[in-house]
C-alpha cells in the first residue's frame, strides 16, 4: 500500500495535520514514538484557544480522538531508522524492518527536554517540575519557585514566573550567572529573586507534588520547578535526508512549510519556526498538511 502522506510525530502538530490532510480526501498515516509528545507534561494548559483550562493529556485525546473519527490511522512505539527517496516516491523504514512507502511525508517530531536526570526529576513531570515556563507560569501564582538553568533560556523563565511567584530561586551550575547582562539586571532589581550560583541539583523531593529541591547538600523548600538546560529537537534520523540548522531543527519555507526535499515538509517545535507553542505547532501542522496537499495535486 502506498499513502498519499506519512505524518511522522505525536504531538498537536502531527495531530492537526491529521485532521486537515484527512478532510483533504488524503490516504493519511501517523508514526508516532508516543502519541502527544512534550504536551503530556503539562497538568494545565491555559492559552489554547475553546479552553479555559484543559490538561495535555485531554487535549492530545480529544485530538487523537478526532482523528480516529476522520479514518487516519495511528501506529504508537514508532522509531524511525532511515527515510530514503525512491524516484517520485518515499521509503520510510522502520526499527521493526517494517517498511512503508509514501507520496509525501510530514515531520513533527518535536523537541526533548534535555534532562538533568536526578531523582524525582520524571517522577514529579507535570506534578510541580515543569519544562516550560510561558504554559505554566501561571499555575505558580503566590508559589515559591526554583529555575535550574542560567543562560537567556533560564532568565526569560523568570521574568516569566515575575509575575505571579512570591519567590523566584535562580540556580546555575556556574561560577557565574550566564546570559544577557541586561536581563540579569532587570532581574536583580527584584527583590523576590535570589541568584544560587555553583548549584549542583541533586534531587527532586515532595509527596503527591514538588516540594523541595535539593543541592549541594541543602534542602530548598519551593512549590514548582522550572528545568531550563536546553532542548533537543528529535532529528537524529533526519541528518542527511534534509537541510538542519546549527540547532539541528528542520529548515522550513515560512510560507509552506516545505523542507529542502520537494514532498517533504516539517511543522511544529521540530522546525526552526521562532516560537515554540502548543497553539502555534497546530498552526503550522495545518499549514504542513494543506502545502501537502496543493504539492500531490500539482504532481
């Protein structure tokens, strides 16, 4: 069987391309690692628009639920070795030696958290250790807070929680705080921001939610955590078929989302877009799937 388009990822971007390229009258599948991704960690998201409230969890089943209904078909515990391009056509081959042939292909494979990989770190994900401080800023109103990771990445985390935390701890493992001297002044102004420098983060403590942090042999009490070490786009498979940044995201066309392989197109936190937003990878899913569309129609 060949499908008119492969939709490699889980996430809001992969699901929404789903749903566009299926009401397209497109032979659609979904690889996916795991279905949702990076959205599952998030006990609460807030800016999505139709939802008040929703978890990650609820929002990436409503989606997948949506796509069930349109006929795409899902295969979960996905990895991908190679992608090769066989005349007009795709070869997507698969770690089970499962091979699957395409007319086009979507990659919305996301980004990973880089780890700290310390006790309590996954075990508390989505219960007070979160990877991302515009979703959920928010739900630390009146908390105190611990940011791990200096550099711009860890400062714009705390301007974020500025507003709403009572208290904002800033540990980086160097001798110095890293990044922009202008945002670490604007910062410093802050009475409610302490700068812990040469912190080595050593364990996530709490019960049913986060409750302390410890390092250096100290025990800090706070009500949230904020890992900001980097992030790494799921690209691996990827190096050689199409173009990558010096970050190793996909280069896209802002206007169609179309890769350097003609047929091939990326969507989502996985592409060199600007921001990274579970609202804005729906966006650029819909985008990727339409592009597909208009490139299988004109060939």
């Amino acid at each position: 069987m060949i499908f008119n388009l492969v939709i490699i990822g889980g996430g809001p971007a992969a699901l929404t391309a789903g749903i566009y390229a299926t009401r397209k009258k497109l032979k659609t599948l979904i690889l996916a690692k795991q279905v949702g991704g990076q959205t599952l960690l998030a006990e609460n998201i807030e800016n999505f628009p139709g939802f008040e409230k929703i978890s990650g969890k609820e929002l990436i089943e409503k989606m997948r639920m949506q796509n069930e209904k349109y006929g795409v078909e899902i295969k979960e515990g996905i990895e991908i070795v190679t992608i090769k391009k066989e005349n007009k056509d795709f070869l997507i081959e698969l770690k089970n030696g499962e091979k699957i042939e395409t007319k086009s292909i979507i990659i919305a494979t996301g980004k990973n958290p880089r780890r700290l990989n310390i006790p309590g770190e996954k075990e508390f994900a989505g219960r007070g250790v979160s990877f991302c401080s515009t979703c959920d800023a928010p739900l630390f109103d009146k908390k105190e807070v611990a940011v791990i990771g200096g550099g711009n990445s860890g400062l714009a985390a705390a301007l974020d929680l500025a507003n709403y935390a009572t208290k904002i701890y800033i540990l980086d493992s160097l001798p110095k705080m890293a990044g922009d001297e202008l945002l670490i002044e604007k910062l410093k102004q802050d009475k409610k921001v302490k700068f812990i420098v040469n912190a080595e983060v050593k364990e996530i403590k709490g019960d049913k939610f986060v409750e302390s942090i410890v390092y250096n042999n100290k025990e800090l009490p706070v009500g949230g955590i904020f890992i900001n070490i980097g992030w790494i786009p799921a690209t691996e498979f990827l190096k050689g078929f199409v173009n990558l940044n010096e970050e190793g995201e996909i280069i896209v066309d802002s206007k169609t989302n179309e890769t350097s392989i003609k047929g091939v197109f990326g969507a989502g936190d996985v592409t060199d877009v600007k921001y990274k937003q579970c609202v804005i990878a729906a966006a650029e899913g819909a985008k990727a799937a339409l592009s597909a569309y208009n490139y299988l129609t004109s060939n």
